[in-house]
C-alpha cells in the first residue's frame, strides 16, 4: 500500500514541476502547493523529489532546490493554440507535433513562428515543451468589438483562437465608440503582462451591419480591402496601349477564332481558347492565358503586393483582387473585342483527343465572343446559336480527356458550392446549390491539360541534380490511416473503399461518390471524402498529383488571381529563352506563402458563406428541418440542415428528454436511460431556436421527445432504405457586460 501511496505522490510532485516550468522548487514549497502540512508528508516529498532526479527528470541545481530538466535543445515551429488554451507545435524540420502546457504558451499567438525549448518528460507519449520565444508573429492586427471603460478600452476579438483581450489605453482609442467592431493592433507584450497592449487602427462600424462583417472577414483572414498608395500608383502608369514592336514578337492569333467562357458577373478573364481545323483535318487549340508577367517586373511595388497577396479572396458579394482593377479588370483580362496580350500552350490534337504536339509561348489574341456558362451550355444542349459546331468539338474532346483521366485514376470531386441571391441591401433572399454542367468541364479540361503540359516540359529540363527550378502543384497519396477511418465512416452507408493499390482507391471513391449522389448523406460524404485525401500545396519538388492522376502537375492557367501562376509563366519565359536555372530556396519561399494565403483565403471565403447562411436562416426560427448529423463532440451535434447545406450545432444541455454521454471512439452520443444513439451521419429532424450573425452560428433544438423516440438510433440499413424510397428525403423544410482580461 505505502508504495502506491508514493506512486501517486511521486506523479503529483511531477506534475508540480511541470506546471512550474523553469521555476525552481525546494521540497517545503512544493508541499506547499500540494497542501501537505505534516512533516512526515514533507520528507515523503523530499524523497519523490530524490527519486525523479534520479529518474532525470528533474534536476538539483542546488543543495535542495530542484527544476523541471531540459534537454537543451530548442526546436522552431508553427504553433496551433487550441479552444482550451494548451498548444501544439509543429517542427520546421518536422516530425511529431510538441505538445505545449497551457502555462507554458506565455505570448504566443495561433499560428505565430516560435522557439521551443524541450523537457526531459513527454505527455501522454508527446514530446512537451515551453515556449521561450517568438520568433515572428503570424499576425498583429485584429478584429473585434470595442469594450469602452473609464480611461480605457479593450478590444474583444472575433477570432476563437485568440483568447486574450487587447487592452486599449485611452490615447490609443481613437473614435471607437462603445460596441463598434474595429480592428486593432497589437503593439506591446511582456511576458509580465497578462494582456498585450494595442492602438485602434481602423473602425469597421457596427456589428451586423453587412459592409461591417464583410470587411471584418477580409481583415480577419489577413487580406486588405485597399491597395497602398505606392502600388495604385505604379497601376496607373501602365499603358493600355500595345505597341506594334511587341506584336512582332510574338505569334499572332487575333485572325484565329478565339473566345472565352466565364461565369456570368465575371470581370477578370483569365484565360480564353482559340480553335481552328487544320488541313490534315486535325485540331488547332490554344489555351491562351494572360500574360500578367508582361506587366508587372519582378521586386516591384505591384510584385510584392501580388506574392503578400497571393490569392485572390471570393466571397459572397464581392471578390478582393489580387491585383489592382486596372490590370484584374482591365489591362490584362481578356476582354472581347480588344488586342490582348497572351502566354499560350497549343496543341495539335485529333478526333481522339491525342496530343499529336505541343508548342509554348507569347502569342496576342483578339477575343470574338465572351461566352457566360449559361450561353456556352445553351449551345451544347440545342446544338443551335453561334460557335455551337465549334463548342460541340471542343465539348467532345474534352470528354475524352476526362475519360482518359480517370482510367488512369483520377478522383471525381464534384462538391456542392452554395451560393446566394441577394437584394440591393445585400440581404440573402434565397440559397442555392451551384451545379456544374458541360460548359464548366469543357475549359476545366483544357486547363487540366495546359497545366500539365507546361508541368512535363518543365520537369524535362536538366538532369539529377542540375533540374531546373520550377514551381509544381503538388498532391500526395492519402494517409493510409485517414483511409482506414474513412472507411469506418462510409461502411455506415455500406459503401467501402478497397485499398489493394492506389488505382482501387480511387475507383472506389468514385464509384462511392457515383452511389450518394442525390441522397441526403451526399454532401456530408462528399466533405469527409475531401478532407481524407492530402491537402494540395506548391513547390519546387516535382511530385505526382494523386487527385488528378497526372505525374505532372503546374498551375498556369491563373496568374491574375494566383501567384503561383505568375511565378510559372516567369519560369517558363526563362527557360524558353535558354536562362539558367532560378534559385530553388528563394521559389520555395514564395511557394510556402502562397500555399499559406490559399488557405487563409478559402477560410475567409468559407465564414463570409457561413454569415449568410445564419442571416438566411435567422427569417425560420421555430421552423422544423430535415437533416443529417455532420458532427459528435462532448458538446453536443452538428446537424447540416440538408436544404440550406447549413451546419447547426445541438447541445446536449438542449436535449431535456434524458442525459447524453458522448462516446468518442464510436463518434456518437447515447442516452442513460433511453439508450438511444445519435451518430455521425445519421438523419434527425431538429428546430431552429437561434441565429447569431455576430459568431456565425446556428443552435438547433429537437423537434420533441415523440419526434426522438420515433428517429431514435437508425441502423445503416434503415438509412438506406429512407433513401431508395425518396432521393429528396432531407431536402424538404417545414416552413409554418464582460470583464476585460480573459484567458
């Protein structure tokens, strides 16, 4: 028994030592903290405390006084702070995630660079560590709402990762006024402070109000509503005109019939395509894109603000450009009727859609036609309006090629995009699910292969270790443990991935993706399916694209909206040109931020679609929906309401017909005493009772304790069954003051 009782006392006396990080201890103190009085209890301190030094791990600095041991050795990471405070570090050099104690974050921020200095002991078999600097902040700039004190105010920020209140001294408060929403920046923090101190920089305006919450969403994801001064002004100077020596030196296409096909609201025309017969009565086809590296040189002021850009940013009412709107909009989109400059890939093809050649480089272009997807598809469905020969020919081919992809292993990922009608207010008077149909997958197709095309002659330049720089777009072989959890998941429909070889992983994908189509489950399938495989990134290493099943794979196709794109058509020029290779660390820097801005920028697209959607949803509090559990935490459910494709969240603490236990291993919740189970995927119908605009959330009620006894826990077959019997089960409704410091 006296050895258990000493177990137990030896793990409190480490645990004590972990929470005090670099602090040092003698064994009166640590008694102290473990509220141990007695002496006896003491001296049993003393020798746990003798016992873990022996055991290194920690370590007598002096006679008595001991502290946590370290290994002296510092790893650089990003850090991920989670909801409950604690933290993970992931290593530059990589490696598992280091796991960082709550008290040992000090004044670190979600996503800033940081220095770890490691313990002796792990957590649960992690690595754990403190952080001891920061070595660059991932942002400083802030959006919240303004909480107005006597002589001070604090800005309480949107963002959940950031936990910690900015305190605004009196001078730095600027107009803000009482609950405007404002973005603040930090400009001061001590690891003595407990919050950082900050100055107001911009109000936003009221919380709720539309022009408010969108520009919140740019600033909060890190993108800017304005360019600066210096980079409008370096716009303006460029030229619309062309001059004739540079029409001479490219190959001149403006004779050749050449269109584009857009979405109908679109300004910034990328890319268009030529097409004419040849008299071997083979296919010429040009994928002509905009020759943005014509304009913009390299380290200047429209260069960088492009790379810290990186993206352009798509949100529900508006999109923020890349570049500026005279170059998005005007100088380099290819706008009909107008000489336009072009970086092009064309090839000769026949009837099969073989590649019979190849050829890359400066042409100029004169659009006939600007084709919305409406028009274009109008054309391939009636066979009658103009081009519609011309389109069926291209719609054809790029058939072909889409069979050929996926033969050889090519995934169909055809996701659901919700999209809004909105009034002149910028309400959202309906919702929607985009459908992609025939005109979409047509220049989708001649994208696919321009991109690949450049990828392989890029990838044949030089040999082992004298390859030429150049940037790919990169997708991995998906974890071989996402796959298995996958599987878990979809068996519950009865559908299974077979994993024999790469080739059967993705037939099954998509003759599973085939099977759901329609059904409730669809898009929940489809999501979890998306977030199996690997996410796709840019870099200088060529490796496969395991998504598209090309060996290569570039990104050419956009350099108005991405950088990358831009960094392709410079490196494509210059090795054309006969130039020596670029300089591979300096490429993959800028592949690092691009591939960070993409990611910033489909979260920022993702919350300004989740605002609508609660805005939406706010008009049918009280009204009952059909939908399908898209989550299981400790908290409570997420339900998407399957006809808006909006995600809810019930609470536990909302269900009152009986005490839920959540059941981690099995993803679902169960009842004491009715023992029924709610589990990922299953369909429920729930009540909408709030809708919160300022966190973009949704709470949800079920309809009663009748309707849950009837839904209760639906086996697999039974959800197929309710499927067979009505495809559009699940898509039908029926309507009928804060304290400043926080941790």
């Amino acid at each position: 028994m006296a050895k258990k009782t000493n177990d137990k006392l030896r793990r409190q006396v480490q645990g004590v030592f972990t929470e005090a990080g670099r602090k040092i201890l003698n064994y009166k103190q640590v008694a102290s903290r473990l509220n141990i009085d007695s002496t006896e209890g003491k001296n049993e301190v003393l020798l746990a405390m003798k016992q873990l030094a022996k055991e290194n791990l920690i370590e007598e600095i002096d006679t008595g006084r001991y502290v946590t041991l370290f290994v002296h050795q510092f790893v650089t990471g990003k850090v991920d702070i989670t909801q409950q405070g604690t933290a993970y570090v992931t290593p530059d050099e990589g490696g598992d995630d280091i796991f960082i104690g709550a008290n040992f974050t000090h004044t670190a921020l979600h996503g800033d660079q940081v220095k770890v200095s490691l313990f002796a002991h792990q957590v649960q078999g992690k690595a754990t560590g403190e952080i001891v600097e920061i070595v660059a902040r991932a942002k400083t700039l802030f959006v919240g709402t303004v909480q107005v004190h006597y002589n001070y105010a604090f800005l309480i920020p949107d963002d959940k990762k950031m936990r910690i209140n900015i305190f605004i001294p009196k001078e730095k408060i600027g107009s803000a006024k009482q609950g405007d929403k404002a973005t603040a920046r930090i400009t001061e923090w001590t690891p003595d402070e407990e919050n950082p101190f900050g100055e107001i920089v911009e109000v936003l305006g009221r919380p709720g109000d539309h022009e408010t919450e969108m520009n919140a969403i740019v600033i909060e994801y890190g993108f800017a509503n304005r360019f600066p001064e210096e980079v409008e002004k370096e716009a303006d100077k460029i030229s619309l005109h062309i001059p004739a020596a540079e029409i001479k030196n490219r190959k001149d296409f403006r004779k050749v019939l050449t269109f584009t096909i857009d979405p109908e609201d679109a300004k910034d025309f990328d890319d268009a395509l030529s097409f004419q017969v040849l008299p071997n009565g083979h296919y010429e086809i040009g994928i002509h894109i905009a020759d943005v590296s014509h304009y913009i040189p390299e380290n200047s002021k429209l260069d960088e603000e492009a790379l810290r850009r990186a993206t352009s940013v798509y949100l529900v009412d508006r999109t923020i450009p890349m570049l500026p709107e005279k170059l998005s909009n005007g100088v380099c989109s290819l706008r009909p009727n107008e000489d336009k400059l072009t970086f092009a890939v064309v090839v000769e093809m026949n009837d099969q859609a073989e590649v019979l050649s190849t050829w890359f480089g400066k042409t100029v272009i004169h659009s006939k036609r600007r084709f919305s997807y409406e028009e274009a598809q109008e054309r391939l469905e009636t066979k009658e309006g103009d081009l519609a020969q011309e389109l069926s020919v291209l719609n054809n081919l790029a058939k072909i090629l889409k069979e050929k992809r996926f033969k050889k292993g090519a995934i169909s990922f055809e996701t659901q995009e919700v999209k809004f009608k909105l009034d002149e207010q910028f309400k959202p008077i309906d919702l929607y699910v985009k459908i992609r149909k025939d005109a979409h997958k047509l220049i989708e197709e001649f994208m696919l292969l321009a991109n690949r095309k450049v990828a392989e002659y890029a990838s044949s330049l030089g040999k082992g270790d004298k390859k030429k720089t150049f940037v790919y777009r990169i997708h991995e072989e998906p974890n071989e443990d996402k796959i298995r959890m996958f599987n878990i998941f979809a068996a519950r429909w009865g559908h299974k991935i077979l994993t024999q070889s790469q080739k059967s992983i993705s037939q099954s994908f998509n003759h599973l993706l085939e099977e759901v189509e329609g059904k409730p489950e669809q898009n929940l399938i489809q999501s979890q399916a998306i977030r199996t495989m690997s996410k796709a990134y840019y870099g200088c290493k060529k490796s496969l694209h395991y998504g598209l099943a090309f060996e290569h794979y570039t990104h050419f196709t956009s350099p108005i909206r991405r950088y990358p794109d831009l960094m392709v058509h410079r490196l494509l020029q210059q090795y054309l040109n006969q130039g020596v290779s670029a300089n591979e660390a300096h490429y993959e820097a800028m592949c690092k931020q691009s591939s960070q801005m993409e990611v910033k920028a489909a979260d920022a697209e993702r919350a300004s679609v989740k605002y609508k959607q609660v805005e939406y949803i706010k008009e049918f509090i009280g009204e009952t929906f059909d939908g399908i559990i898209s989550g299981v935490t400790e908290w409570g459910i997420y339900v998407e309401i399957s006809i808006y494709r909006a995600e809810g969240l019930l609470r536990l603490a909302n269900m009152g017909d009986d005490y839920y236990d959540y059941d981690q291993q099995n993803q679902w919740i169960i009842g004491r005493r009715s023992r029924i189970k709610y589990q990922l995927g299953d369909p429920i119908q729930v009540v909408v009772v709030a809708a919160d605009i300022f966190k973009r959330q949704i709470d949800l009620s079920l309809t009663g304790a009748a309707s849950l006894r009837d839904l209760g826990r639906r086996s697999s077959s039974d959800s197929r069954k309710r499927s067979e019997k009505g495809k559009d089960w699940g898509l039908k409704s029926k309507k009928g003051n804060r304290k400043g410091k926080r941790r």
